[in-house]
C-alpha cells in the first residue's frame, strides 16, 4: 500500500509565502480617479467662474495623485 500525503498538512509545514502585489492596482486609486473625473464632467457642462477655479484644483489633484502613484509604482519595481 502506498503511503496517502494531506497537501493541508504539507502547506502547513512551509513557511508562508507573499503573494505577490500587483503594483498596477490601487483601489483607492481607481477609486478617487473616477470621483475626479466625474467632478470635472459635472465643472466642465457649467461655464461659471467659480467652476473654473474648481476645475483648475481637480486639475491640480489630480496631478498630484499622478505623481504619488508614481512614486508608488517605482517603489514597487524596486522590490
């Protein structure tokens, strides 16, 4: 007879493992991106002075949140 192996308790021996990050995805990224974008949407359909101030801060945002995923990208890479 052959001798049965349980994958569960050989797992459970190793040490664990990362799991990989993928750098790519941030959801609170993609989160606040759509947010911006529908603000400048909505800015943008109204042609008032103070919606011109605002569109230049969503702007301004979202370079910004460009340059932090940036830097969050190159950390990752890095590792």
């Amino acid at each position: 007879m052959g001798v049965v192996i349980s994958l569960e308790k050989v797992r459970a021996k190793r040490p664990e493992r990362r799991r990989p990050t993928d750098p790519s995805v941030d959801p609170a990224f993609v989160t606040a991106w759509e947010a911006i974008f529908e603000a400048l949407e909505l800015v943008e359909t109204i042609p008032l002075p103070k919606t011109a101030r605002a569109r230049e801060l969503l702007l301004q945002g979202l370079g910004v949140m460009l340059e932090m995923e940036k830097r969050r990208l190159s950390q990752c890479s890095k590792r």
